[in-house]
C-alpha cells in the first residue's frame, strides 16, 4: 500500500513539474521513479541527460550523486 502512495505521489510530481515547463525538473523526477521500479540502466540514462544538457542547473548537481552512488553500487 505504501509503495502505490509513494508511486502516486512521485507521478503527480512528475506531472506537476512538466506544467511548470521545467525539463530538468520532470527528467530528474523520472529517474527517481525509474530507480524505485528497479531500472537503474533508464535511471542512469536520465541522469547523464540531466549533467549534460543542463550542467549548470541544482538538478544537475543532484544527478551527478545519484549517478555516483548508483555507478558504485550503494
């Protein structure tokens, strides 16, 4: 039950983001959701997609831990 809530609530905020026309945002919002569903390969594909295309960005910075931490394996 609690991973449907928390299912609901990331494609809510998925959806959110995409109104507010902010790319980075909504990519970042699915690899989480990629991570929860256990794709880490389509995870990391959006995350390398944040760094580059948006290298500047706070979204970027947090892709680039997530990346780090899922290319160690923890």
């Amino acid at each position: 039950m609690n991973r449907v809530i928390l299912i609901f609530l990331i494609i809510a905020a998925i959806a959110l983001s995409g109104c507010a026309g902010d790319k980075a945002a909504e990519l970042l919002d699915t690899a989480k959701f990629e991570e929860l569903q256990n794709n880490k390969e389509h995870a990391i594909q959006l995350y390398e997609e944040i760094v580059k295309n948006y290298p500047d960005s706070e979204h970027a910075k947090k892709a680039k831990e997530r990346l780090a931490e899922l290319k160690t394996g923890q």
